[in-house]
C-alpha cells in the first residue's frame, strides 16, 4: 500500500451519520432547526445576564462564559455539516479537518473546565456561605476562566499539531459528520501509539481530572446541606444547584455514553450517532435548563424579551 505524508494530502472525507440519500434534506432541517435553536437560546442567556445587574455574579458569570462555548462547540461541527450536505459534498481539506479538530478539542475541553469551576463555586457559595464574596472575587473568577481557557488551548494544539506527524493513505474516510480526533488518527496509516497515549491523557485530565472535581464538591455540599436544620433551607440550598447538578449529567452522562458506545461495538456510525447528544443535543439543552429552573434567569429573560418587543 502506498503510503503518502499528510502535508500532501488534499481532501479527507466526512461519511457523516447516514448514506441514504432520502435522509439528507431530513437531516438538513434537523441539524439547521438545532443550530438556530443553540445560537439563539445560548445569546438570549448571555444578554440577559449582561443587561440585568443582579445577575453580575460568579455563578452567572460562569454560565456566561458556558453559554458562550455551547455557541462556539456548535459552530464548530454542525455548519460544516450543512454545507456537505446542502452540496452533496462530503469532501473537507486536510487543514480545515484539523483545525475543526483543533477547535472541537478546544471547546471540549473548556467545558469540562467550565463545569468544574462551577461546581466549585457551588461548593464555596454553599459550604461557606459568609466568606463567599471574600473567596469567588472578581480576579479568582477571571484567573479560573483564563485557566480554563489556556489549558484546554494548549491541549488541543498538542493534539492536533502530533497528527502532522501521521501518514495518511490515499483515500481517508472519516465515519463522522466532523473531524473528530479519534477517528483521523484511525484513519492514519502509520503508527499511533503516541497519538494514543497522548489522548488518553488529556481524557484522564480534562474528563477524569474535572469529573472527579465535581464530585468531591457535591460530596462536600450534601455533607452541608444535611446538617441544615430546616427542610425548606435545604431545598432553597439544593435547588441554586439543581440546574449545574443537570448540565452536569447531561454532559458527562452522554459523553460516557459515548465512550461506552465505542467501546461494546465496531460500528463507527453508532458511535457517532451518540457523538450527537454531546456535541450537539447538550448545547441546545443547556440554556433550556438554567432558564426553567431558574427564578431570577426566568425574570431576566422576559424583561430582555419585553424590550426587544417594544424596541421600536
């Protein structure tokens, strides 16, 4: 077999989630109707907590910045897929495969972080109620997200910038709607053990590391919450937690889901398939949760909706 370096290789191919051609005008409107849905519902959480002032806090400011990425993970994956499927093309250069690579890695990653230091927060703003304004300032919140920010940052180019080092036959077909890591380094026709070994690290620390943070937090504000005398306070404290404690699940549950999926079947399009919930689903859930679950989300959302109906 005749082998040729990446740097040379012109085009890879997209398989997406279905062959049928009957499919793909469903599949369209599907993933267009998701994407608007995504865009919208995540900018309306954003411009509601910038134009409201009760909601300049650490936990809003987080969601913010989640909102932000759920816009960022979408535009990522789901408009590359229209246009292949609006041009019958399932073509992608080798550049825009790895940078779409890159940035899926990027956004990923920082919503792992994100998530993490929300759980955080909880657990400051919960376990210690008095020093909560002392401890999440301003520059801890700030330093958090440009940790988040660069960490994932420079794990995703590490990641990327090693699959240059990759052989890739001829023809390379990706069984994905996008270029998800994984799949490009089993398409490469060299060895991948360090490209391997690479990525099951950043798993274990932006998935495994992060996860396990949550937990412990959790751990620590039940531990809290139950020594609160009152039924009604504990619920007051569990509900400021119940929609981070559900985006949580929602993200972690279907990536899991995922990994679970590949792990129990040779089938590339059932894995990607379950892709969808995490890359796509979750990001259109996400603004969904925190506005119906949330009081003062609820307040600022129709106050922003109001305006924008009599805006003239």
């Amino acid at each position: 077999m005749e082998f040729t370096n990446q740097t040379a290789a012109t085009n890879f191919l997209l398989l997406g989630l279905s062959s049928d051609s009957e499919l793909q005008p469903v599949m369209f409107g599907l993933f267009l109707s998701i994407y608007l849905v995504t865009i919208i519902g995540n900018l309306f959480i954003i411009l509601a907590i910038i134009s409201d002032s009760h909601l300049h806090t650490p936990m809003y400011f987080f969601i913010s910045n989640l909102s932000l990425t759920d816009i960022c993970t979408s535009t990522t994956t789901i408009p590359k897929m229209l246009v292949n499927i609006q041009e019958q093309n399932l073509s992608i250069s080798f550049t825009g495969c790895l940078t779409q690579a890159c940035f899926a890695m990027l956004f990923a990653s920082l919503e792992c972080c994100l998530l993490a230091a929300m759980a955080y927060d909880r657990y400051v703003a919960i376990c210690y109620p008095l020093r909560y304004t002392v401890i999440m300032n301003q520059r801890l919140c700030s330093l958090l997200i440009l940790f988040s920010l660069l960490s994932s940052t420079v794990n995703a180019l590490l990641l990327s910038l090693t699959v240059l080092w990759l052989s890739f036959c001829k023809d390379v077909e990706i069984p994905h709607f996008f270029c998800e890591i994984t799949q490009v380094i089993k398409a490469a026709c060299s060895g991948t053990f360090i490209n391997n070994i690479l990525i099951n690290i950043a798993g274990l620390t932006f998935g495994g590391i992060t996860f396990a943070g949550i937990i412990f937090s959790y751990t620590e504000i039940v531990s809290t919450v139950f020594k609160i005398p009152p039924v009604q306070g504990r619920y007051k404290a569990f509900s400021t937690s119940g929609s981070h404690l559900s985006v949580v699940s929602l993200f972690y549950g279907t990536g899991l889901g995922v990994c679970i999926s590949s792990a129990v079947t040779n089938s590339p399009r059932v894995t990607a398939m379950a892709s969808v919930m995490y890359t796509v689903v979750t990001q259109m859930l996400n603004p969904f949760i925190y506005s119906l679950r949330n009081k003062d989300m609820k307040q600022a959302l129709n106050t922003l909706l109001c305006a924008c109906c009599h805006s003239p």
